[in-house]
C-alpha cells in the first residue's frame, strides 16, 4: 500500500467514482455493481441528489484538481471494493463529496 496514495495513483474507473461523488456532493449512487474490486460505471449507475436549503450544492472544488491526496474515507471505500472482489452495491451515501456509508447486497446461502 502506498503511504500517501494520491487520486494519480488509481484506476481510470476509481478516478471516475471518485469524480462522480465530488459531482454529487450529498446524495447516493446506488445499485453499483464491482467486478474483480473495481466500480462498474458503464452504463453509469442510478445517482441520486440530495438538495440542501440553504447550502452548498454545487459540485466540490475539488473536481477540478488534477491530483490530491485521497482522504481517509476514499481509502476506506476501496479497501473495501478490494475485499467484495465481485458483488452489488445498494448504495453508497455521499456527504461532501466523500463517501459516508455503503450498503452491500450480499448472496444469501
């Protein structure tokens, strides 16, 4: 693992998810699928806005930095992507452009 992956560091669908969120800046993607620890985004999963009065709602600021350190969160979304190998991901909740929590469709034995 590298000590401080920066966004340059990923993959280009890694790097498309991590844009997608700094879009949505608060809301959801939902019904994602992963192959081999990787976000399918083609065709681009369901995305849903949350609208706040007064607020920011406007994409981050950061979409637009061709590279940064990733925060803590990023990190732990794909470790967890890593981890699910192959599998859907209900939803992932987006507050401030990060993700804040996942939901994991898991095959029942």
């Amino acid at each position: 693992m590298i000590s401080n992956p920066t966004k340059r560091h990923l993959s280009p669908a890694r790097k498309q998810l991590i844009e997608q969120m700094q879009r949505i800046n608060y809301g959801r993607i939902e019904k994602m699928l992963v192959r081999r620890g990787e976000p399918v985004l083609e065709p681009m999963p369901c995305v849903v806005h949350e609208f706040k009065f007064p607020g920011d709602n406007g994409p981050r600021p950061e979409i637009s930095a061709a590279d940064f350190t990733l925060k803590a969160q990023v990190i732990a979304l794909f470790a967890q992507l890593d981890s699910l190998g192959n599998g859907l991901i209900r939803s992932i909740e987006i507050q401030r452009g990060l993700p804040f929590r996942m939901t994991v469709e898991e095959v029942c034995a």
